[in-house]
C-alpha cells in the first residue's frame, strides 16, 4: 500500500484511538439501549404524524410533509442534546493528566491523537444519523418530500454534532476543563441556542414580508442556530431566504441567501480551525508541572499559594462543606455564577431602559423575558442535574468514596449533605431569574418610571378585553420559589442516579432523560389545564418553572380560562405554588429516605468498579 494511503488510514479507519473509543462503546448496553430508544422515538413521532383519516393523495402528501419535518427537527434536537452526553466522556476521561501523559509516550502523532478522540466519539453520533435514513425515505412513498429536504436535514444534524464534538475535545486537549466542566459545556450550548433564537425572533419583526402573510425573511442569525436553519431549508414559504443580490449586508450576503450552506460550512471551517489548534497545542500540555494557577496565586488560593492557611470550620455537616468548596474552588465556581447573576441584572435593567426609551415594544419586552429567563431557568436545572448526576459516581471513579466510607458519616447524613452543598454552590444562580424578573417586576410596580407607553397592555380575551400589567409584579418571587422547589428535586433525582450508576456520564444521562421525560408531561399537562380549567389550571402552572414564567408574563395565552377573574387567578398561582412545594419536599424527602435505605446495599454492589 503506498504510504500516503497508510497515513491516511492511521488518522481515521485504522486510528488506535477511534478503533479503542468505538471498540468499547459497542460492547456497553446503555449505548444499545441508547441507539433503540432513539431509533424508537423517532418511528413513533413519523406514526404520529402520518396518523389521520381518508383523505386524497394531496392530503397524504401533506401529512408526509409534515412528519418529515417534525422528524427533522426531532433529529437535530435529540442530536444537540446527545451529542454533549457522548462527548461528556472526552473532557472527562481524556482530560485527566494521567490518561495525556500515557497518550503523549506513543508513537501516535499529535494529529492522530485529537482525531482519534473526536471521530471516534462522533461515530455513536452519525450511527444515530444513518438509522434514522429509512424513516426519512420512507416519508418520499408519500410525496410532498423533496431528496434535497433530507439531504439538507441530514446536513444540518451532522455539522451541529461536528462543532459541538470538535468543541469538547478542544476543552480536554487544553486540560482546563476537567470534570466540573461537563456541566458548563451542556450548559453553554443550550444558552446559544435559546439566545440565537431570541435573537432571532426580535429580528424577524423587522422582516415581515406583506401584511397577515405571517411571511418572514431570514436574519443574520439564521445562519449561526440549527433549528433556524432547518426552518429556513423546510418552511422556505414562511420563513424566506433573501433573493441573490438583495441582502441587507453585502459581505454577508450569503448568510441570508443560503443560511443552511452557510451553517454548514460555518460549522466545518470552525471545527477545522479548532482541530488545527488542538494538534499545534497538544504537546505544550506535556510539559507543565504541578503549579499554582495565576488566579489562585493572585487570590491566595490553593495548595502553596502562602504556605499556610489558617484552619477552616466546616460546619454541622461536612459532606455539605465539601461539596460547596469542592466546586467553589475553579474558576468557573468562583466567577462564573457570580458574572450570571450580574449579567441577569444587566439585561433587566436593559430591557427596561429600552422600553422606557419606546426603542422595544410591551410585546417585545415580553418576548424578551421568555427567551432570556427561560433560558437562565434551563441553564439551572441543567448546571442541578449534571453536578448533583456526578456527586457519588465522579468519588466511586477516584476512589474518594472507599475513604469516606471508612469515616463515621452514616448515608442520612452524607445524602442530606450532598443536597445541602450543592444547593449552596447553586444559590447565585438560582437568584439570576429572580434577578432578571424582578428588575421588570420593580418596573412595572413604579410605573415604568414615566414610560410614554406605561406598563399596562390590553389584550383580547374571548369576545372581550382585558388590561393588565406588562408582568405580574408577584412573579419573580413565585418564579424563585418554585424554582428552587425543582431544583432540590431535580438534585435529588442526579443524586440518586449518580448512586446507583458505576461512571459519571451514564449518571449524567439518565438524570437529563428522566427529568427531561418528567418534565415534558408535567409540562404538557400543565398547559393542557391552564388552557382548559379555571383557577385550578392557573395553579396547575406551579408543576413547571417555565410553565410559572410564561403564566406570569402573558398569563392570557398561558391561563386563560381562569382570566374572568385576575385577582382569583393571581391567589390561584400562589397558592399553587406553595402547593407545588410541599409536594416536590415531600417526594425530596422519600427518595432520601428510599436512598438512605438502600445505600449500604448499593455501594457494595458497585465497590471497587469504574
């Protein structure tokens, strides 16, 4: 074989690092089960969608159409969310300082090495992809379904888990990532496509083609959201590219003209660039030491950092003590949660400032407040479930757990602890929604400071109107409660997970599945009643943070059976809210005592594995 041909197949089909990485993932049966469940979601959204009556072959054809776009947009969903639990396991286990050391003493090159790592991860992804390509074929049987529509989906779902797999290994080529970064990462690609979005739809108003068409045109940040790019390549009758040569910025023309070409070569230049750096900064890693960060020495942190340090108190609990300061300590724990809550106050106070200046409208201030605050309450539950998911199964892998074991510390005391210090290290996030909410809600209550437009919006309702407050003063207080309700339970349910789970991405994921599951039907329910049954569907609006928010921000669409009487509708989203909180208590309290049971039980089981 010519040596060019043997190179190119040591970085990719014969790559020891891929062929390791895919190797082993095979034989694992949460990845069996992973695939089939995936596979099975997506039969049972195209049947759904093809389901209904006799009809022509002109009605088939749509109800063809319309499944395959709910199909696409389901597969570039369930992929944004996937990908990061696959590629979790790079900057975790890649990450550690003894797996690069072992790494950097092969005669693998550096290329090889940061190739093998991303497409040997990416493989369980494009398997995910190509299983699904029978159902997208089949939807052509049907009509109405263009082989382009299914090249472009499948395009678009590929690159989204190109950058986003590119993206963790770049973090564990860098090592300053590390297992508490899992979380973040998660995190960080869930705001980008909720604030892309938002973005999105406040630029769209100024892109309205024709009066009641309900046409728009694409924006800039078409190009830069998968979901946006996907409507713009199906639902081009609705949401419409710019015509060549009419774009509003020249040099970006073809961000507007062709957004679902442009994501993906957006998508593969980054990826490109990214892997170019890995592969120059892979062997500098080699050479560092054990030193004191520059943040630590200049904060007087860490081991060395003085010499001494003057003995700490740890409390009642110390399991609660360790848990805060063991996550306290990077600099996403000392800075990161404090600049959210800061930036929540910044954009409240801009969201304010605009609309006092008459620069956004009461219905895009509204808008606003949805994206931005539930993506801050996503962001929480996710940065809940993801620390709490690896509490017990990040000390099973190091070993820290035989020690503890070994102490005095009974399972009661050592799960109440848990959940003690991570709500403590999750205190300043929990307060950014309250935060962001509650510089609209003081707004509101001052009367918009003298706003030309106020702060009162009248809406239809049935054959009336009705005129209420751009926002429910009470709701950033009802906001918080219940979120923190939610939160205690989604860090119980990680907890549990993370107990009776040997690694942590496979604690990681079946949290996000479960709460993720549990959180749709509530969800859905909760929207169903508020839709449906007066007072008792307001209150039935305290099941889910998000559905609280858009209760509290446009309780007419939200709850509107229950606007005959705003006032009992307003006590009926209290009183559920306490409701809501004793219930989720009392199920924290079950699953500690069921925990606190079953622990010696389960730790003995799993002893000694990782």
């Amino acid at each position: 074989m010519p040596p060019i041909l043997v190179w190119l197949s040591n970085l990719l089909p014969t790559n020891p690092i891929a062929v390791r990485i895919v190797a082993g993932g095979s034989r694992r049966t949460q990845h069996l089960l992973l695939r089939s469940g995936y596979l099975a979601l997506m039969i049972a959204i195209l049947l759904i969608g093809l389901l209904g009556g006799e009809g022509s072959m002109k009605q088939l054809a749509t109800r063809g159409a319309g499944a395959f776009s709910v199909v696409s947009f389901g597969q570039v969903a369930l992929i944004c969310v996937l990908t990061p639990i696959f590629m979790a396991g790079a900057i975790v286990q890649e990450a550690s300082p003894r797996t690069w050391d072992i790494l950097l003493t092969t005669p693998l090159s550096n290329l090889q090495i940061v190739l093998g790592n991303i497409f040997g991860r990416l493989f369980f992804i494009i398997a995910l992809l190509l299983s699904t390509f029978p159902l997208f074929v089949l939807t052509q049987f049907f009509g109405g379904v263009p082989g382009e529509a299914i090249f472009t989906s499948y395009a678009i779902a590929a690159s989204s888990a190109l950058i986003v797999a590119t993206t963790a290994v770049t973090l564990s080529v860098t090592r300053s990532a590390g297992k508490r970064a899992v979380f973040v990462f998660y995190a960080a690609v869930v705001m980008y496509l909720f604030a892309t979005y938002a973005a999105d739809a406040y630029a769209r108003q100024g892109a309205v083609i024709g009066i009641g068409t309900g046409a728009t045109q694409t924006t800039i940040f078409t190009a830069f959201n998968p979901f946006l790019a996907l409507e713009s390549a199906l639902s081009s009758t609705n949401y419409v590219p710019y015509a060549p040569g009419t774009a509003p910025f020249t040099p970006f023309a073809p961000l507007y003209e062709t957004p679902a070409r442009s994501f993906c070569l957006i998508c593969i230049a980054a990826s490109v660039a990214m892997v170019v750096w890995s592969t120059m900064r892979l062997r500098v890693i080699g050479t560092r030491g054990p030193r004191v960060s520059w943040w630590r020495a200049l904060l007087g942190t860490g081991a060395g950092a003085r010499g001494t340090r003057e003995s700490r108190r740890v409390g009642s609990n110390p399991i609660a003590w360790r848990e805060n300061m063991l996550r306290s300590q990077s600099v996403a724990g000392m800075f990161g949660r404090w600049l959210f809550l800061g930036l929540g106050a910044c954009v409240g106070l801009v969201v304010c400032g605009l609309h006092h200046q008459g620069t956004i409208s009461s219905s895009d201030l509204r808008l606003a407040l949805l994206g931005i605050v539930g993506a801050e309450i996503a962001v929480v539950l996710l940065t809940a479930v993801s620390v709490s998911a690896t509490a017990v199964s990040r000390e099973r892998e190091d070993g820290t757990l035989d020690i503890l074991l070994t102490t005095p510390i009974q399972p009661g005391p050592y799960l109440a602890g848990k959940l003690r210090g991570i709500v403590q290290f999750l205190v300043p996030m929990l307060l950014v929604p309250f935060v962001t909410l509650g510089t609209v809600s003081l707004y509101v209550l001052f009367g918009g400071f003298g706003a030309a437009q106020g702060v009162m919006v009248t809406e239809p309702f049935l054959t009336a109107t009705v005129t209420g407050p751009l926002v429910l003063p009470e709701g950033a207080l009802l906001v918080l409660v219940n979120l923190v309700a939610v939160t205690a339970f989604a860090i119980m349910v990680g907890l549990q997970w993370s107990l009776r789970t040997k690694g942590t991405i496979g604690s990681v994921m079946a949290a996000i599945g479960v709460l993720g599951l549990l959180g749709i039907v509530l969800g859905t329910c909760a929207t169903a009643l508020g839709a449906s049954v007066p007072y008792v569907g307001a209150a039935a609006a305290a099941a889910s943070p998000l559905n609280m928010l858009f209760a509290t921000v446009t309780p007419v669409t939200s709850v509107e059976e229950s606007m005959n009487d705003p006032v009992a509708m307003r006590t009926s989203l209290a009183v559920g809210t306490v409701v809501a909180c004793v219930l989720y208590g009392v199920a924290c309290f079950l699953m500690h005592a069921s925990m606190k049971r079953g622990f010696m039980m389960v730790v003995r089981r799993l002893a000694g594995t990782s």
